[in-house]
C-alpha cells in the first residue's frame, strides 16, 4: 500500500516536470495547466492555512464562546474584514480603502522597523566593530587582514550611499550635474552594487540549480521504484 501511494506521488511528480519543463518548447496547454495547478493548490493551501490559524482561533471561537471583553477585541477586526469584503459589490468599492489604509500603515510600519533594525543597524553596528582597535590588532601586531576588510567594507558603504545621492546646489541646479567628487564615489558605489547583486543573482541560480537537482534525483528514483534496480 505504502509502495503504491509512493508511486502514485512519484508519477504525478514526475508529469508535473515534464509539464514544466515543455516551457521550453514554448508556451503550451501542459505548461499553463502546471501554473494553474501550483496557483490553485498554493491559494487552498494559504486558504485553508487563514481559516484554521487565524481566523477560526482570533475571529470565530472568540464569538462563539468569548464573554464581552473578547466581543470588543474582535469587534474591529470584523468590521475590517466586512468592509474589505464590500469592494467586491461596486456601490461600496470606496469603504474598501479604510482596512486596505490599515493595512498598508502596518505593513510599511514593520517593513522600516524590519529594515532599520534587521538590516540598517547590524550593518552599522558590523562597520563600526570593524575598526575596534581590540579587533584589530593580534597581539602586538595589526591584523592587515581584518584593517582591509574593513576598509574595503568602509569604502563600499559610503560609496553605495553616494549612489543614490542625487542633490544638487543652487548654484549648479542648472547644470543638473554633481560634483567630480560625488559624481566619482558614486560610480564606486557602482561597482560594488553590481558586484552585490552579481552575488545575489549567483545565489538565486545556485538554488534553482540545486531545486533542479533535486527533481532529477527524484525523478530517477521514481524509475528506479517503478522498473527496479
């Protein structure tokens, strides 16, 4: 029974591959039938994920079986969802934009304290323990190692940031062009954003090339299962 169910899963996997891999060919029935399937089965899932986790827990047992306090903090967060609901009708489309307002302060809210104390801080904190003395020196030498990465990393971050600098004075807004010295450290900053996102995208295809992998070795298992050794 055990061996039968695997082979169903494998055979089925092992269809879905080829549909997607018929991309190759172009675009086709096979391949668009593979994205329906993963966005159809991806929206059940979150579905059915929201209902169990979320909204049956925070929503639906508090109503049900929550006294008064519980009634006034479920309250608001009902009222949100039905006027979310109410731009599907066009007459209340408008009474759709105060929960969808909410939702976007929230989210841009805990995106820039995620960045600033995620990202923006430990980075700072990284550069500024860079140039410790303490971490600097080994015995009573210096590490040349640790000063240049520091100083490598130094110059990168003030370079990147010049980048995106984009004032201009007075005096020269007619121009409209910056200063040598800017104008220098940001095409700096350049080189090191492209060597970033160079590194980011050697990542993304490491991991599709890994995912790709994965599918081949599953896919010889499955025959493997299905013909023998």
């Amino acid at each position: 029974m055990i061996q039968s169910v695997d082979l169903i899963i494998g055979a089925i996997s092992f269809i879905l591959t080829i549909m997607v891999f018929s991309y190759l060919l172009g675009d086709n029935f096979f391949f668009r039938l593979a994205s329906y399937l993963l966005v159809g089965v991806a929206s059940g899932y979150t579905a059915a994920f929201l209902i169990r986790k979320v909204i049956e827990p925070y929503l639906i047992t508090p109503i049900i079986q929550g006294g008064f306090e519980q009634w006034l903090l479920v309250i608001f967060p009902l009222v949100m969802c039905l006027l979310l609901v109410a731009m599907f009708f066009p007459r209340f489309t408008r009474l759709g934009s105060l929960p969808l307002a909410f939702l976007a302060g929230i989210v841009a809210a805990l995106t820039i304290v995620g960045v600033s104390f995620g990202t923006l801080v430990p980075q700072l904190t990284q550069v500024v323990e860079s140039f410790d003395p303490g971490n600097l020196l080994v015995g009573p030498n210096p590490d040349y190692f640790k000063i240049t990465d520091a100083l490598i990393m130094f110059i990168g971050m003030v370079s990147s940031l010049f980048y995106f600098h984009f004032g201009l004075s007075k005096r020269k807004a007619i121009s409209a062009t910056r200063p040598k010295i800017i104008e220098s450290m940001a095409k700096l900053g350049q080189i090191f954003i492209g060597i970033t996102l160079g590194a980011l995208f050697a990542g993304v295809y490491s991991a599709a090339l890994l995912a790709l992998i994965s599918r081949i070795i599953e896919s010889r298992d499955f025959f493997i299962m299905l013909f023998g050794s």
